[in-house]
C-alpha cells in the first residue's frame, strides 16, 4: 500500500510540474539569475538584421544590464554562426548607467553563404561572454 502511495504521489508531482507551461515558458531565459543571485551576464533584449550587400548585414542589438557602472558594464557582443564560428564582435567603450536598455548598430557582418539564422551573444566586462544568445533570422 505504502508503494502504491508513493508511485501516486510522484506522479502527481510530475504532472503538476509540468502543467501550466506554454513553449514560452518552458524556452524561459535560463541564464537570468535566480532570487538572491547575481545577474552574471547582460541580457540581449532584442537582435535584428538588415542585409545590405550580397552576404553583408548590419544588426541592431539591444541590451539590458541593471547593474552597470565605471567598474563593470555590458561592453560588447558577438555574432556567431548556428556552429559557434565567430562573424563579428561589437566592442562598447563605456557603461550605459543611465540608458538602459540601450540600442547600438554593428554594421558591415559578413555572413558566409548557407547560413540563415545567427546568434548574438552578450559580453560582460568581467566576466566576458556569457548569458543567453539570442537567435537571428537573416532576410
């Protein structure tokens, strides 16, 4: 009695586990810090391309990071193909304490041919890449 107990009240766990979860909660950004902890990385709150040459585009990125300061800040980004093969990398001089989030332009990306969909990575001043990479549909 006790084993069938057990086996119902672990099925009920899972299934309460799981209920309620769209696919967009279920694709939740992992890399956000939990209650207590530290924000590790910038968030990269939206990416968008625009091709202007054959196998050239300039993005718009832009990015949150609470807990910027002279000391530490999001200072860049990357584009990376879908393989991890580094595109472009985007370098930010300064924090953006009082803009936030905050959008800038990386033009001139060349994209190899075959690839339609990149990802763009955050870049934190001490702890360098990191967080979540955020998928780009290329036009």
């Amino acid at each position: 009695m006790h084993l069938l107990w057990l086996v119902v009240s672990l099925v009920l766990v899972v299934w309460a586990t799981g209920c309620g979860q769209d696919g967009e909660e279920a694709m939740q950004d992992r890399s956000a810090p939990a209650a207590g902890e530290e924000m590790r990385f910038p968030k990269i709150v939206e990416a968008n391309a625009n091709r202007t040459g054959d196998r050239s585009y300039d993005f718009s990125v832009t990015i949150s990071s609470p807990y910027d300061s002279p000391d530490r800040y999001a200072n860049g980004w990357r584009v990376l193909t879908p393989d991890g093969d580094v595109l472009g990398e985007h370098e930010l001089a300064h924090d953006h304490a009082n803009e936030q989030p905050f959008t800038r332009e990386q033009t001139g990306v060349e994209v190899p041919s075959g690839v339609d969909e990149v990802l763009v990575e955050p870049r934190d001043l001490t702890n360098g890449y990191g967080g979540k990479r955020v998928p780009v549909r290329l036009p």
